[in-house]
C-alpha cells in the first residue's frame, strides 16, 4: 500500500484525490494546505486520514509515503525542498519547477539523500502513447516530417494564470503540453529555431508561437494561448498521409488519413479514472524497484525540457519577479 500525501487542495489536487480514492494499493493518508479549514474540507471531502494546516507538518508525517504536490508553479522548488528535509519522495505536478537552475538543484539534492522525484507530466505516463508510437512505427502512413499542435483556453482572468509571481502565463501552464507532444513522437534532438510571444497587461506570456527542427529536418510548429480556446489538436503529417490526435494532454483517439485525406484507421484509448493512475502506478513500480526515477518520464527529459522553456522566455525578454 502506497500512502499519498496532497500538498495543496485546488482543482488539481482534487483530480490527484479522486484517482487515489479510485485505485487499489493506494491510500490518500494526509492532505495539507495553509488554512487547516480547507484542508480538513478536502479531507473530509476525500477521505484522507489527516489534515494539516501548513505543508511542513504533511512532509513531517511518517504515514505519508509519497508526496504529490500541487501547488502554484512558483511553489514548487520551496515545497519540494522541504519535502526532502524530511527525506521523502516527491511526484510534482507539471511544471517541474520554474527553470533548470532550480531542477538541477532538486535532482541533486534528491540523488544526495536517496529520495525518488518525479514530475507528473501525465501525458508521457498514458499508455496510448505506445499506440500512436507503434502506428507511426509501422510505416501505414510514411515516414512523418512535420508536427504541429495547439493548446489555448480563455484563462487570462483567472489571478494564478496572470500572476508573474506565481510564474503565470501559457508556456508553463499549457505550451509545456505542445512541448511534451513534439518531444514524445519527434524525440529529444529538437531545437528551438524561432518563437514569439505576446503578453497580458501583467507581463505574462498570453499567446506562444514556437518553432522546433532536428538534424534530420523535421519540423515542429507549436501554439499556446490564455486568450482564447484552441481545438487542442495534434497534427503529424507523414510522406504517405497524416495522424491527427485528439485532445494532446490526454488523447481522445487517433485517425489515420492517406495522401487522398480517405480515413484510414480510428483508434480509442482505453478507459481511465483520470488520466493520472498511470503516474502513479509507474512512480509505485520504481519505488518498489528502488529505481530513483520513472521510465516514462526520466530526469534527462526533465531537465531538458526546463532548459528549452528557459531558451523561449530568454527570447521573450519573460523573467518572473523572484528569478
């Protein structure tokens, strides 16, 4: 039995608590928040066995074997830090942290003690990205050369999205999607060649255009936006046809199309909770295997996808207040 420990109780602490409540082998043992008002709420709300008024008292608890922590992006590195202080592993919601400088010092830290640390970057832990990897694999459709994607909702007014202290804006919340959808089906040797941003009265990204290429010549064309809502689409345009994945954080199904544009397949992913079990099983596999990281998500593409976003906001003159 894997006890969990929420640091925070917002939406997506919610989504983390119903996925437990829903899985064998797991138990939400603790939940924290800065008001034990809401903390004991949330608790009562999803039957975790204790509620703690500040997030040290959660990382103190010996009942609590693995901490997911969904606070504000800017929260993370303070949060995880103490987490280790008391020698505990750490599943972090996406972003990881704010930048790299602040991922190598987690890693580093976590490797010193022992400790596991992932991100919880979902999308890389469902099992339909080896559906859609073996469909390109097969060659049904060619060999693809081009992937574009797009993510945007109107979620500008919300304070957490425009907030530069609190690392707001598109890129960290939404494009690292895109990001994460070029990375899984064109690989880790894209680098960026040119992006643009515009931004919100706040100073935070408000809509991102990104363009990614290898060595071999594939491109990547990326599109995030707070402004508005996107069809949340991902396009891989191949020699002999096209795939087109529905929803990219969390695919909804794939269709395969030839040169002609005639429907050639149709695939469906299986049935979830959430989306999210699939995190948490892997992040339970490799403790159990006193592996100090997950497969699907390694430390290398971590950091590798930190580096690029710090590329993009160096290019967008975008640095938060505490950086």
């Amino acid at each position: 039995m894997t006890r969990i420990g929420i640091l925070g109780c917002g939406n997506i602490a919610s989504v983390m608590a119903k996925t437990v409540q829903e899985m064998p082998f797991f138990v939400l043992s603790a939940v924290a928040s800065r008001s034990i008002d809401r903390a004991t709420a949330f608790a009562a709300k999803w039957g975790a066995r204790s509620a703690y008024g500040s997030y040290r008292e959660l990382a103190a608890d010996p009942n609590v074997d693995l901490v997911y922590i969904a606070t504000p992006h800017s929260e993370h590195f303070s949060n995880m830090m103490l987490c280790l202080d008391f020698r505990k592993n750490i599943l972090c919601e996406k972003p990881f942290t704010v930048n790299r400088r602040q991922a190598e010092a987690i890693f580093r830290r976590a490797a010193d003690l022992g400790c596991f640390v992932a991100e919880a970057m979902w999308t890389r832990f469902l099992p339909f990205v080896r559906t859609i990897r073996q469909t390109l694999d097969s060659g049904i459709i060619g060999s693809p050369v081009l992937l574009t994607a797009n993510l945007g909702a109107p979620m500008e007014q919300i304070p957490r999205i425009a907030d530069p202290k609190l690392a707001g804006g598109a890129l960290l919340d939404i494009g690292i999607y895109a990001l994460v959808f070029a990375e899984l089906f064109f690989g880790n040797r894209l680098e960026l060649v040119a992006s643009s941003c515009t931004k919100t009265d706040t100073g935070v990204d408000r809509t991102d255009s990104i363009t990614l290429a290898d060595p071999d010549g594939r491109m990547a064309i990326l599109y995030a936006s707070i402004a508005g809502a996107t069809d949340g689409t991902g396009r891989i345009a191949c020699t002999n046809g096209r795939a087109v994945l529905e929803y990219i954080p969390n695919f909804r199904g794939m269709k395969l199309f030839d040169r002609q544009n005639r429907e050639l397949a149709s695939y469906s992913p299986p049935v979830q909770i959430t989306g999210y079990e699939y995190e948490l099983l892997s992040v339970q596999n490799a403790l159990r295997k006193g592996i100090m990281e997950c497969p699907e998500n390694p430390h290398a593409e971590t950091m590798r996808r930190m580096g690029l976003m710090d590329d993009l906001r160096r290019q967008w003159n975008l640095r938060y207040p505490f950086e």
